[in-house]
C-alpha cells in the first residue's frame, strides 16, 4: 500500500521533528460535576498534509514499532501536564495515558513509567494508565504481573474499552486494577436499549463489588448521563461535556461542570 509506506517514512521523522501534539479529554463526576481527571490523546499534525486521524497513524506505529518510542514521549508530556493541571489549581485531577498492546509487552515499561513519577515527583495516583481489556485478558498472569509492577510505582491503572471483549467479567478479581471505562458501545443508547442498559448495570455492579470506580466512556446523550448516575457510575466522559482538546483550552473545559 503505497499510502501506508509514505506515511510509516513520515511517521519515522515525525517525533524529532515535533509534530506530534497531545490533546485532552477531562472526565467529570457523574454525581455533582466535579473534574475528575483527563486522557491525554495522542495527535498528529503534519505541516503539509495537516492533522492525521488517530485511526490511521496508530495503527501504523503498532505494526512498525515505532508506537514504543512515542508512548514514551506521551508518558513524558502526561506526567509534565499532570503537574501544570496542579499548578492551575486542580490538585485532585489525574492524567491518563492508553498503553497498547506493544506498549504493554515491552519489558521497558515499567523502567519508563518509574523514571516519569520520579522527575515530575509525581504523587500516587496522580498518573494512570488506560490498558484496553483485550490487552488485559489476552495472558491474565502476565497482566497481573506487569500491573502488580505499575501499581507499586503509584501509578493508577483503569481497564479501557470494557465490555467489548468475551472475557468473563468475573476475570476482574485476578488482575489488579483502581477503575473500568465502559466502552462507548456499551453506553450508547441506554436507557433505550434493554441490552446495553442490562449490561451496564452488571457492569457498574460487578466493578463496585471489586472495589473499582466505573468511568462511562463517549456519553453524547442527556439521557445517557441520566442514566448513569441514577444508576451509580462514578465519572462521564464525552462529546456531551467536552471534546479533546489543546492543553489551554482542556484547562477551560473543567470549569464547565456538566449538569
């Protein structure tokens, strides 16, 4: 695919070259609104070709190798952000970075991770890792090895994309974890839709009874987020609070209180 290999040869001089931009998704308090934490996500800006889907050079980087390097240049610019969100008055709001699945098998990570906490002199919990359930699931003991490492650091972790997965939800008690996000497939539609309304409320049970907080990820809908804290979800997020955005501008996002 001769698009593919021109973007893999931009791709290659992309991150010493600064093109790559994190943006910010906060994450709000289903019960009274109040900024929670924030996803850092990851965006390409090329100056000819312009901003790059995330769809597109992702997948890219996980095929090549190259998403090892940049994770790490995430994981830095997370921790450095985490500390200027304290700064600007949110003491309490914590910064997420999505690990991949190449991210996760690399034996580098921890060692990246301790190196971030301590020059940023991160407090525990202050930095969190998003690991999708697909990750987490494909080797359970390796999973809870890795995690059990990351936990000891002070770095939180959620489980990302639950419930899309056919795992059993009961594989939650053998992996170490301090949150689940709800796939937005998941969340879509309820209350409407008696099998996601049915499969989030097992979910938001199941994730309470292990002592994890449930985040609902891709809320659009009133209704949805109705729902949600009627029903004992603990943080939203979503299109309907706050699209991703620079680091100013996130900043601004969290004093938006969803309603």
């Amino acid at each position: 695919m001769p698009e593919r290999a021109d973007l893999l040869e931009l791709l290659r001089h992309a991150l010493d070259k600064g093109e790559f931009e994190v943006y910010f998704q906060p994450e709000y308090s289903a019960a009274d609104g109040r900024p929670l934490g924030l996803e850092s996500l990851i965006r390409w800006r090329h100056p000819d070709r312009g901003v790059v889907a995330p769809a597109v050079f992702l997948a890219i980087c996980e095929d090549s190798g190259l998403i090892l390097p940049i994770g790490r240049w995430v994981l830095a610019e997370a921790a450095r952000y985490q500390k200027r969100v304290e700064q600007a008055g949110w003491p309490e709001v914590s910064v997420s970075v999505n690990i991949s699945a190449s991210q996760f098998a690399d034996p580098g990570l921890v060692d990246s991770l301790r190196e971030v906490v301590a020059a940023n002199s991160l407090r525990a919990g202050a930095l969190e890792c998003e690991i999708p359930e697909s990750v987490v699931m494909a080797d359970p003991d390796f999973s809870v090895k890795v995690m059990t490492a990351i936990r000891e650091l002070g770095v939180a972790i959620s489980i990302g994309d639950f419930g899309t997965g056919y795992s059993s939800m009961s594989a939650l008690y053998r992996v170490p974890a301090d949150r689940i996000k709800i796939d937005r497939s998941v969340v879509r539609f309820v209350p409407d839709n008696a099998h996601n309304t049915a499969l989030c409320r097992s979910i938001i049970s199941l994730a309470h009874g292990k002592g994890l907080l449930v985040v609902a990820e891709g809320v659009e809908l009133s209704e949805e987020h109705q729902w949600l804290r009627e029903n004992g979800c603990d943080a939203v997020q979503g299109y309907l609070f706050a699209r991703p955005a620079p680091f100013e501008d996130m900043l601004r996002a969290l004093g938006s209180l969803p309603g």
